[in-house]
C-alpha cells in the first residue's frame, strides 16, 4: 500500500499496519509506503525525479541532473550483445547471406537496408560492412558500376576519417575501375594518390589529368577531390616557392604547369558542400600566394573570403576561413592584422561549437604575440580550461596528434610517419599555427632517424628550431641551401636559418661567400629597432657573421662599421657581439685595418668596463696585435686590468703587467684554505692569475715591486708609479729569499702563512709559480669549497703545469696529489646532495683532476728515461682510470680521459698504442686526439683524412709535409674551410722548419 501521506511518524497508522501483518500473516504479504519510504526510493532515481517533478526537483532531491542523450551515441547494448541482435537485424542478415549465390540482386539490397538501419542507429564501422558485402553481392547481380560507387563512397569516408593506409581494404576497387573504364579509372586514380599522400606526398603528374577528366564527366565528387588534392598540394609547400620545392612531394620541371593547372581546376569546379567550398576557397587563396608574398597580396587573396566570413556565408566553417586568413598574414609578416583574425576564430568556432578550433587559434595568437616580444603571462590554460571540448571541424575519428607522438616513442618510424603527416595536414588547414610548429619538429625527428640529413634541417627550419637544425646541419659535409628561410617574414624561421649559415659556415664555397655575407648583413640591418626577445635573426646575424673569422671579404666591412656605430661610444646590449665581429673583421681584412682599429679602440675605450673585446682580444693572432697595441698598453697604463690581462695574454710584460701578475698571485696566496665557509664563489680569477704570472715569467726585465705595494690595503698603482724603471732588471728582496729560497718548495699540503704572501709575491717568478702551483693545488684539495669552485682550479692549475718549467719534485709531487683527488674527491656540504646520488663522484672534477694529474706526470719526465715501476705503475692506473671516462655520457669526461692518455703517451712512448687506439672511439673529439699519435705512414690515416667529423679530418691536416701526397691533395680540396687551413698552416710551418 503506497500513500502520500507521512506514516513513519505517526505511531497509531504504523501500529496499525503492524496489527494488521500479525492478522494476514501466512496469507498476505503487508507493506505500507508513506512520503519517508518514498522519498528514500526516489533519491536513487534521478531520471524518474526529472520526469515526473522536473529537472530541479531531481537536483535539489537527489543532487544529479539528468543530461539529455546524445542523439550520436550508439545504444549501449549494443556495444555489449551487437548491433544486429540489438536492432533485430540478424534474420536479415541471414537471409541477404543465403541468397548471395541465387539472388545477388535481392542481398544487396538487404545489405542496404540493414547497412542504412546501423548508419542511422550509429554504428558507422558494421553499415561500413554491410556496405562492402553490399557492393559484393551487386557485382554478383552484374551491377559493376553500383558496386564501384559504393566502394568509392567508401573510400572517400576512409580519407575523411584521417586513415593514413594507403591501402583499400577491398581487392575489387582497383579492377572494377578498370573494368568499367572512362571516369570510374579517373576517379580511382585520383582516390589513390589521395590516400597514399602520408607516405609518397603529391602525386601530381597521376592526379592531375585524372582530375580534369572527372571534371569534364562532371562527375559529382570532382570538386571534392579537387579540394583534397590541392589541399595536400598547400600542405607539401608546393606553391611556396619557385621553382616548387618539397620535403615529400617528388619536383620536376613538369610540376610548376601541373601546379598552375590544378589551380585552375579549382577555380571551375563546383561544390555544393559548404565546408567543402569553404576548403577549397582557402586552399586556392593559399595557391596563389608565395612565401615571401606582401600583406597586399594576402588582403587580396583572402580579403573576399574573411568578409563573406564574417558575414556568415559559410556557417560553421566560416570559424577554419577566419583562421586560415590569419595564419596566411602570420607568416608573411602581419601579426597585428592576424591578431584581429584569431579573435574573431576563437568567437566563430566557440559560437559553432569547434572549441579545439578555438584552442589551436588561442595558441597560435600567443605564439605570434610571444615571436613579436609580447609576453603575456596570464596562462593560456586559464582560457582553455573553460572551453568545454576538443571538438574540430577537420578531425579524423582518432588523435592524429597522440598517434603521431605514440608511434616516435615506440620507435615505429613508419606509423609515426603516416601520423605525423596527418597531424601536419589537420594543424595548416585549421590555420592552427602553433600545432603546426610542432608536428614540423616531430616529422623533422622522424627524418632525422631514418637518416635524411638534409631534409630534417629543412623541416626544422620550417619549424624555426634553430637548436635541432644546428645539431643536425653539424653532421653534414655538404652545405644546405637556407636562403628561402633566411628571407622569411617570420622571425624564427629567419633566426633558423641565420643560426645554420653560422654553423656550416666552413664548408660554404668561396664563390657564395660574398652574398652570404651581404644575406647576413641585410638580416642584421634592424638590430637597433628589432624586438628584443626571442628569436631575435638580428643579433643571430651579427654573430652569424663573426663565425666566417678571416673568411670575411672586404666588401662588408663598411656595412659592419655602419652596423657597430651606435656601439662605439657606450656600452650596448649587442657591444659583446659587435666587438667579437669587429676583431674578427680586423683580422681577416688587413686593407681595412685602420679603420677597424679606430673603432675597436673607441669600443675599448668606454669607461663601464665590461667583457666583450678584451676576452677576444687575448686570442687576436700576432699580426692582428700591432695596430691595437698601443691602445691597450696606454688603458693599461691607466689602470684597467681587463687591458693589462690582454697584454699578458700577449706575453708582453709591461711594468703594469708585472705589478698586476704579482698582485693577482698574492691575492691568491692570502686566500685561507682548509676551513669552513658560508660563501663560495666561481669565475675566473685563477685562470687570469695565471695568465698574468705566465707573462710574468716570459720576461728577463723585471720591474722593482715592493712587497708593500702588494698589500691588500694598497689601491692600483698611478701611470707613474707603473711605469718606472721599466726596463730595469731589480734584485730580489731579501725578505723574499728569507720566505722561500731559490728551488725550495713549500711543504706539502700547507698554503702562505698569513702576511708571507707579499713576500712571496715580489720574489722571483719562478719561485712565486711554485707557490701559486702548490696553493692551488691545497684549494683544490679542501672539500669545504664547492665543487665548482674546484674545477676552475683545476683547470688553472692544468695552464699553469703547461706553461711553465716547474721544478721535477714539485710536478711528481702534484702528479700524485691530484691522482689521490680523483680516487676520493671528497666533497663538501654544499656538494651533499648530488655527493648522494653519485654526481659528484662519476662528475666532471674527479675527471678534470685526472687530466690535470696526468699534465703533471708528462712534465716531470723525459720522454727519452726509461720508466720507472713507480712512473709504471702510474701510469697503468691513470689509463684504467681514463678507460671509464672513455664510456661516459658527458662529451668533457670523455675528452678528459682521452687527454690523459695522450699525455701520458706523449711522457712515456711505450704507452703510445693505447693513444692510437683512441682513433677507433665513437666520438669525434676523442679520434681527433688519438689522430696526434699515429704515424703517417700508418694506414688508418689515410681512412681518417675522409672522417666525416672536420676535426679529425683538420687533426690529421696537422701532420703537414710529413702526410703522403695523396692524403695533403685531398684536404687541400676538402669541403670544410677550417680542414683546408689547419694543412696550409702545418704545411707553411713544415716549410719554414726546413
């Protein structure tokens, strides 16, 4: 008994029905509902609440809203029982299979309406079955031109639902079409050619014809297929250039008519489908314009389209037009116009329901935005995030996206190939930009995997990744063409191609040289008035050209003057840059030197010290020096360090060089050491000092310094003070000898006593090198400094054993210090945490201390003694030891345990086939030192001379005379400039040994 009234509440009605059960029991089952029972049974009833009360009730009652059911969806049960069980069809598949044999004409038509009731209910895939066994049983019945037209139905919804097999599930599609002939052999022709795109690209010279002949039949798909043809066309970058170009797609000279006369078939055919006429107006827009093509052009070849757009003429598409447009203005240089555009898409395609369309025009707007500087840092996934689908107008029934990632990671090149290409295909044609970007970096992975070189680099400068395209040029002996991408209107297709032209610039022939160089200067033009961010092609240009060193003609430096002027008189942003290619202007074109060196010495100059020339200029070659000297020693003499460190660099030891050598070693040598520290720092400090004690120790004339001058209280000396008794050779200061004798070494492990380092400072070089070489090794040995810290010590210390004679105890005794840092390097509290999972340990220090070991081993012997057990054993360790670094990941361990056994072959001859075997390593830089100890009589290098890696081939350029005539006419020729100059060089230097 079910009642509205309340029952659980009211004692004597719930007695009552308890009197009542009693009275029945045995003969009636007695159950009484009130509104509490009922209430409790509807609460799990939503879609009943909803229906009888309302939507809200059923909100309010039981906190769910029954959604409306989505007229796509198929039946539930029928993904669980079958369609044809659900739909009651399976006595009618029956039926049409019993009389495929004695009444085909009556199962094709059973076919048909079963396959028209599962299309209708949404199983699209079984109405795609009954359609073949459709198309089956009407050839039977001898019907070959119905079968034909359902099999190319079929294939058409293949294409559209973004299948990139190019294969056609059904055997009798390619004979039917020959069987009936005319434009039933076109069509399939065309069918064809469109499927087997993903993988081949466009096959015009198949297609074309094809085409024409079904336009002329008027056959109702042409204009269809004509869109889909010309699109591929579009995507494969075939209208971008003349000649037409393709990464895909197969050119020839017949490619440009067969282009022009696709166009023209898109321009007669007619279209009854919106969408497909909103495609095919796009894709013919996007014919008609080149790459490089002016905003003009662009509002000319769209502009009716985006007006009857916005307008409404082409409904839902009309979202893609707006897009397209703006990704037609985006990359030829008309981002604010196209700004305008991908808002208008967003509101289109939201209003129509394509939110992924909506999505890709919101990234490829940020993405412009970003390439002009504007940095908008509300996140794009707070907008995204509110968009309530993925829906887009040229989706294929699977994620081309996922599926294209999905087959690169599994390593299954082919499918990821078909997908990426279909990924590629849907990102232009939604005019998604940023999509686009990146399925051209995932297909230029792709090709780069399967080993083609040279179209990876063009797909990643399409893309504008310039990181991805410089490492793969790097691999290439033959110079790749950029010059389309180095004029691109867009700015990180520009930067690409500027950063590729600086990498390959070695192997650029001398014929193109000259407008490569003026291609860069154009580039560089808007430096001061380009936007400062990322990708910035103008200052790419600038260092692009610094790169070509003595490779520069003549012709550019009046543009590279020009370039640098606002740079001469005050530090700039580009100062660094422009000063690096002035000094290398300076020493490539010797006509113009004068005026190079007044400006270069306007740059050195300005007073807000800073980096830019004085780094380069320590390394200017000897006859670049002379015009610059006089500048730098005057700046020296006014007390700028950064000109007195170039003067050392130069071994040119000037009285100020000499006081600022003894002043930087007795800053060192007044460091504490051994003790526990809150601050660390990290620079160049230690190689600076050493630079200036090696200059120090290069001249016979040593000016007088007192130890008080050295004193940590005393500012930088005046230009007098600096400049006394120049030439003067002084005496060394007792209190100097009374510190540490001529020969006598400090003791091992221990730094300066406080207040000794002065004394030590103004002493004798040779003494106070001793000193700086024991100091630095006690730092490099006191875990309370940081690593890095360290490492530059390390590496100062390795100058400092190169430079310089030291006394034979002292480098054994730093050959097996530095040893004992690489087999317990012990680090420090703030190394704790990568000490704990190992870093540190397998990391660059142990490994540096390695090298820098065996650089002390090498100079504390003859190579002409025999080697003791000690020097034996040593050695065997230091090689064990340098066998792991071999096999290291990181390029510097393995350089660092290739150095070490070199070194050690070059102290100890007997171990130089473990030097030579370093030439069969994988890695290029470890060959290029193995290549030092061969013989040139030895066959393997004649097989490195051809080394794909230039630096092995210039490695063996070094020999010079003593390299056979055959190998010296092959570098002589090679393609890379920097092989052909290293064997001029060793052959000019063998010639003036003799």
């Amino acid at each position: 008994m079910v009642t509205s009234a309340e029952l659980d509440r009211d004692t004597a009605t719930v007695q009552a029905a308890n009197t009542l059960q009693d009275i029945y029991t045995g003969d009636l089952e007695i159950e009484v509902w009130g509104a509490e029972a009922l209430g409790r049974k509807l609460r799990d009833a939503p879609f009943l609440v909803a229906a009888v009360f309302g939507a809200p009730w059923a909100e309010a009652w039981c906190g769910f809203t029954p959604k409306s059911a989505d007229v796509t969806a198929p039946l539930p049960l029928g993904l669980v029982e079958g369609p044809l069980a659900v739909l009651h069809l399976e006595a009618m598949e029956a039926d049409a299979a019993r009389m495929e044999d004695s009444a085909p004409a009556q199962s094709a038509h059973l076919y048909e309406t079963m396959a028209r009731h599962l299309a209708d209910s949404n199983f699209p895939g079984h109405a795609e079955q009954m359609r073949r066994r459709q198309a089956s049983a009407a050839r039977a019945a001898g019907d070959a031109q119905a079968s034909f037209s359902i099999l190319a139905d079929l294939a058409v919804k293949k294409i559209h639902s973004g299948s990139t097999d190019s294969r056609f599930p059904d055997r009798d599609f390619g004979d039917l079409a020959v069987e009936i002939g005319g434009a039933a052999q076109a069509k399939y022709a065309v069918l064809s050619s469109i499927a087997d795109w993903y993988g081949r690209g466009t096959q015009l010279s198949d297609t074309i014809p094809a085409l024409e002949e079904l336009v002329e039949a008027r056959e109702p798909d042409a204009g269809l297929l004509c869109c889909l043809v010309l699109e591929q066309a579009v995507v494969d970058n075939l209208y971008d250039h003349a000649p037409p170009h393709s990464v895909v797609a197969d050119v020839d000279d017949e490619t440009p008519a067969l282009l022009t006369r696709l166009r023209e078939l898109a321009g007669i055919v007619e279209v009854s489908d919106v969408v497909v006429r909103a495609r095919l107006a796009c894709a013919a827009a996007d014919a008609s314009l080149h790459a490089n093509a002016s905003t003009e052009d662009v509002e000319s070849a769209y502009g009716s389209l985006l007006s009857a757009a916005a307008a409404g003429r082409y409904r839902h598409a009309r979202g893609m037009v707006l897009a397209r447009g703006a990704y037609a203005f985006t990359v030829r240089g008309a981002p604010e116009r196209a700004e305008n555009l991908w808002r208008q898409s967003v509101l289109a395609s939201s209003e129509d329901t394509y939110y992924g369309d909506a999505r890709y025009a919101l990234r490829a707007a940020q993405r412009s935005d970003w390439d002009r500087g504007l940095l908008e840092l509300n996140g794009l996934h707070l907008i995204t995030s509110a968009l309530p689908s993925r829906k887009r107008l040229l989706a294929g029934t699977h994620d081309a996206a996922l599926s294209a990632y999905n087959g690169a990671h599994d390593g299954n090149t082919a499918e990821a190939f078909g997908s990426t290409r279909r990924f590629l295909w849907e990102a232009r044609l939604s005019g998604g930009w940023q999509e686009e970007l990146l399925a051209l970096e995932l297909f230029g992975d792709l090709l780069t995997r399967a080993g083609h070189l040279e179209e990876a680099v063009q797909t990643y400068l399409g893309a504008g990744n310039s990181k991805k395209a410089v490492q793969v040029a790097r691999k290439l002996t033959a110079e790749v063409d950029v010059r389309r991408w180095a004029t691109s209107p867009v700015r990180r297709q520009q930067a690409a191609a500027v950063s590729v032209i600086a990498e390959q610039q070695p192997i650029i022939s001398s014929d193109d040289l000259a407008d490569t160089v003026r291609l860069l200067l154009d580039i560089a033009r808007d430096l001061w008035s380009a936007p400062r961010s990322a990708p910035e092609p103008e200052i790419s240009a600038v260092k692009a050209l610094a790169e070509f060193g003595i490779r520069l003609p003549e012709s550019c430096i009046d543009g590279i003057l020009v370039l640098a002027q606002p740079a001469l008189t005050t530090r700039t942003w580009a100062s660094d840059d422009l000063a690096s290619l002035l000094l290398n202007a300076h020493c490539a074109v010797e006509g113009r030197r004068d005026d190079l060196t007044d400006a270069i010495a306007s740059m050195l100059r300005i007073s807000e010290p800073y980096r830019g020339p004085w780094s380069i200029l320590q390394h200017l070659p000897e006859p670049s020096r002379e015009p610059l000297r006089a500048t730098v020693r005057a700046l020296a003499d006014e007390g700028r360090e950064e000109a007195a460190r170039v003067l050392a660099a130069w071994k040119d030891s000037t009285p100020c060089v000499q006081w600022a050598a003894r002043r930087a070693c007795a800053v060192q040598l007044r460091k504490p050491v051994g003790h526990a520290r809150t601050v660390t720092s990290v620079g160049v400090h230690e190689e600076e000092t050493v630079t200036l004690l090696l200059a120090l120790l290069s001249t016979d004339h040593l000016a007088p310094v007192s130890p008080y001058e050295l004193a940590s209280d005393q500012p930088t000396p005046s230009k007098t003070v600096a400049t006394r008794g120049s030439s003067r050779p002084t005496q060394e200061p007792e209190d100097a000898k009374s510190c540490m004798g001529h020969g006598e070494q400090l003791p091992k492990n221990a730094s300066i006593p406080p207040g000794n380092a002065e004394q030590v400072a103004a002493g004798p070089p040779a003494d106070l090198a001793v000193a700086i070489a024991q100091q630095f090794t006690t730092m490099i040995e006191d875990h309370h400094d940081s690593g890095g810290s360290r490492l530059q010590k390390v590496a100062a210390l390795g100058r400092l054993i190169e430079g310089t004679k030291l006394p034979v105890p002292v480098t054994r005794n730093l050959t097996h210090r530095l040893a004992a840092l690489h087999h317990t390097p012990r680090p420090g509290p703030r190394d704790t945490r990568k000490a704990s999972s190992g870093s540190l340990t397998a990391g660059p220090l142990p490994a540096a201390a390695l090298r820098a070991s065996a650089r002390a081993f090498a100079a504390s012997r003859n190579p002409d003694d025999p080697v003791s057990a000690s020097e034996e054993y040593y050695a065997r360790a230091a090689i064990a030891a340098s066998v792991a670094l071999l096999r290291a990941n990181e390029p510097n361990d393995r350089v660092r345990g290739a150095g070490t056994i070199s070194d050690i072959a070059t102290a100890a001859p007997q171990f130089t086939p473990h030097a030579q075997s370093l030439t069969l390593h994988t890695c290029e830089h470890v060959r290029t030192i193995g290549v030092q100890h061969l013989q040139t009589t030895d066959p393997l290098l004649t097989a490195l001379a051809t080394d794909p890696a230039p630096c092995v081939r210039a490695s063996v350029a070094e020999h010079g005379l003593a390299l056979p005539a055959e190998i010296r006419s092959a570098l002589a020729s090679d393609s890379h400039a920097g092989v052909r100059r290293t064997l001029i060089a060793a052959v000019h230097q063998g010639q003036s040994q003799r």
